[in-house]
C-alpha cells in the first residue's frame, strides 16, 4: 500500500484530524472516493484478525483499585499455579484498554508473568466501542493524572500474594509514551520496554534506574524523531538500554489487528526479545 496512505492513518489516529477530513484526504490519494472505500477495511484496526491466546491453564480476573481521579479497572491474567511472580504491567494504545491488549496480557502471562493491564479510560467509563470514541475520549485526559493512576498501579500490585516485588512494564503507541514515564518516575522499577512510543524529555532521563529495551518501525518518521536526542541522554547518563530499529516497518507493527501496519516478523521478533528481556530483568 501506498506509504501516504498509511501515514495519513497514522495522522488520523493520532492528531485531531475528523473522520470526514481524513476520508476526504484519503479519497484523493487512493484515485476517488470508491478506491477510498475499498481500501478502508485494510485500514481499520479489525478485532477478527487478532490472535487469540487460549486461558485454559491461566489464571486471569477483572479488578479495580483507587485513581486520582476515579476508580481504575485492570485485567489481569498470570499461570494457574498460585505463587509470587515478577509483574509486568501491559499499556495499550489510544484506544484504551481492548481486546488485542487483553491478548498481549495473556501472552505476557504465558510466558510466566503477573501481567496486569489497567484502562487509562476507566475513570471515564471505559473503553468504548467505537474507536473514533475512544480517541476523543483521551482527549479528555489529563497526562499527569493518567500518569498517576500508571503509578498507583505499582501501589496496588504490592497488595498482591502472587507478586514478588519485581516489576517491569511494556506499552505500545500512547503506551509506549507512559512506559518510558513510568520508567522516569518509578524508581522502583526493574525494566521498561516501549514499542514505537514517544521519548521523554533528556533532563528527565537521569531519574531513570530501570532497564529499558526500545522498539521503533523504520518507517514511523513521526515517533522516530525523538529518538537521537533520547539515545545521547540515555548514554550521557549511563542507562542501560536496547535499542531495535525494524526495517520496513511502520508505527503500530505488533498490532495484530491492524492489517496493513502489522508486520508478523517484526512482531514476533520484538516480542521474543521482550521476553526474554523481561526473564533476564525480573
């Protein structure tokens, strides 16, 4: 597909840029408003096309605990075996906490982890339906209270008999952002991976004590941006990080639900080193 095709998907789904703008914008780069139509389906995020990893020998359950600004709800999935684990805190994108994220979870889970996965939209009555909904909805929110309610997670994980104290998080887009905050601001924090996300500040970095593994689409120009001024700051202050550039790959590459922006190798690529770099952290 045509890459300004997809990288006016990718302004759509991350700047204030209305549906009607958007389709109109699209109809004259597909050639009409018929090829537009055509194309959208192979646009749109699709829950069908998810994977779907099977909680037949998982232990998983809803819980809520206290926000700054309302009640915070989470999924949480873990091995059946009821013991202490390493937590790991999964964040979803601007869509808020939905079914590809529940999978993510899942799969973290498999892999013998407390994962967790809170919904930054709870406290405004969840996630909804319909995902023009949810991106305006995030509009809405306040980046210090949503980074507080990340936070207040951690708080709540320590109330836990199945948590060993080690904690680690990973994000994707919005989330992506929040796991690289989360690694400025909790220093408790053992391990922090960000797929395709949005950079801290570099006079923020030196708060960071975590470990960090970073992961970016070579074709993501919006969020690859950040990433010269990050590494300088990340070496300057002696943090220890992975960086991995996939080449051919967009923003949003290990979504599964999103048909022309996955890209299957550099998923499952990025998701193996997650793993792994979570087992060698937590």
């Amino acid at each position: 597909m045509d890459q300004r095709i997809i990288n006016l998907y990718d302004e759509y789904t991350h700047k204030p840029l209305n549906r009607q703008e958007f389709l109109k914008r699209l109809a004259i780069l597909a050639g009409g408003t018929a090829a537009a139509m055509t194309l959208l389906p192979m646009l749109e995020v699709n829950y069908a096309h998810a994977a779907v990893t099977p909680q037949d020998d998982l232990f998983t359950e809803r819980i809520s605990y206290a926000g700054v600004n309302g009640e915070m709800q989470a999924y949480v999935a873990r091995p059946l075996e009821n013991k202490p684990y390493s937590a790991v805190v999964v964040i979803h994108e601007n869509r808020g906490l939905n079914a590809h994220i529940e999978d993510v979870t899942r799969r973290a889970a498999k892999a013998g982890f407390l994962a967790i996965a809170p919904n930054a939209l709870a406290p405004l009555g969840g996630t909804p339906a319909n995902e023009d909904e949810a991106r305006t909805k995030f509009q809405e929110l306040k980046a210090e209270d949503s980074l507080q309610n990340f936070i207040r997670v951690f708080e709540y994980l320590s109330t836990r008999k199945d948590y060993n104290g080690k904690a680690g998080c990973v994000g994707f887009c919005w989330g992506g952002a929040m796991a690289n905050n989360l690694a400025v601001n909790v220093p408790s924090l053992k391990a922090a991976v960000a797929f395709y996300g949005r950079q801290p500040s570099a006079e923020d970095v030196s708060k960071i004590k975590a470990a960090l593994q970073l992961h970016y689409g070579q074709l993501d120009e919006r969020v690859n941006a950040g990433i010269p001024a990050f590494e300088e700051a990340l070496k300057k202050n002696n943090i220890r990080y992975e960086l991995y550039m996939y080449e051919g790959a967009n923003h949003a590459f290990h979504n599964d639900t999103a048909p022309t922006r996955y890209n299957e190798a550099a998923a499952k690529l990025a998701w193996g080193r997650t793993i792994e770099f979570f087992k060698k952290e937590l």
